[in-house]
C-alpha cells in the first residue's frame, strides 16, 4: 500500500495481459473507476486477495438482500479499529456486542432529540447563509459546513448552542499569558 501509487504506474507501460491486476491494486481505484468496471464485470464481482474476499456490490436488490443478511456478510471490524477512539461502539462491533451497542445508544435517538437536531440545523444554515449572502465570494466552504456540524452535536448532546461564525470571521491570537492560563 506504501508503494501503490508510485509502482503501479510503472505496469501500466508493461502492457501486461493482466491489465486488472494494475487497474484494481491501487488505493482509491474505485473513485477513479465508477460505475465503469461493473459496466464491463457485470452488477457484481469479487476480488481474491490474500488478506481477505471483498465483494462488489453495483445492484439495488443484492445491496439490499446483504444488508438483511447480517450474519452471512459481515463488516471488516478490523478495518473499523481506528473509529475506537473512545472504545468500542456500533460501527466497530459485530453480533452480540453490536446489539450491546446499539441497545446503549437507542435511547440518544428519539423523537425529542431528533427534533432539537432539525431545528439547530435549521438555526446553523440560516448563519451560515446570512454570513455566505454578506461575502462577495465564498472560499471555506468545507470549514464552515464542519462548523455547523460541530455546533449541532453540542446543542443537542448538552444544550449548549454556538451561534455560528464563519472561517473568515474567527481569528485566534494567543498571547503569553493566556498560554499560561490554559495550562
């Protein structure tokens, strides 16, 4: 994987009558790839490594009959390990303890809850596009789409709201003594 992108191109100039082998060995081969190698493959293939199988789903019906079949497709949970940053939790778990998990976090998703969600959201966008109509051009879009998101899990984890300020409002100047303080 340290060398995918740097040595793959170098086969491409072979001429290999295993063209598939350079076209798919790459990270990020999909996004370049799209709907193209399901288009020539067909709505479904698999990739024999030998670290793991990895099916490629590109069809509604067989997407949908993996999802309702838990137990014969499972998640590559080893591959989830670095979302465990506090632990284990439901994206990183399987079977019994992913109900564990989902038991604990059902109670976070209710109907109350889920209506102080929409209308922070609703209160965010409205900053955000009060501040967006007050530019004459825009370039932080990705900062401050993260902003909102960030101030809606404090509103609705804690009920603490922030008003929303852009990227180009917020300026941090630190001087000596209120490094000290922080410490």
């Amino acid at each position: 994987m340290a060398l995918d992108t740097r040595v793959i191109p170098l086969f491409r100039y072979l001429h290999w009558e295993f063209e598939n082998f350079v076209r798919f060995q790459w990270r990020g081969w999909e996004i370049k790839d799209r709907y193209q190698a399901h288009q020539e493959l067909s709505g479904a293939f698999v990739f024999v490594t030998p670290g793991s199988i990895w099916l490629q789903l590109c069809n509604a019906e067989a997407v949908a009959d993996a999802f309702a079949r838990k137990g014969d497709f499972l998640r590559p949970v080893e591959m989830l390990a670095m979302l465990n940053v506090f632990g284990l939790n439901n994206a990183t778990t399987e079977g019994q303890q992913w109900q564990r998990q989902r038991k604990i976090i059902a109670a976070c998703f209710n109907e109350h809850n889920n209506e102080i969600v929409w209308s922070e959201s609703i209160y965010q966008a409205t900053g955000m596009r009060r501040y967006w109509s007050s530019k004459a051009s825009v370039k932080s879009i990705a900062d401050d789409v993260r902003t909102v998101s960030l101030h809606i899990m404090p509103s609705a984890g804690f009920g603490k709201a922030y008003p929303f300020r852009g990227a180009g409002e917020i300026s941090i100047t630190y001087d000596s003594t209120s490094i000290i303080k922080m410490l």
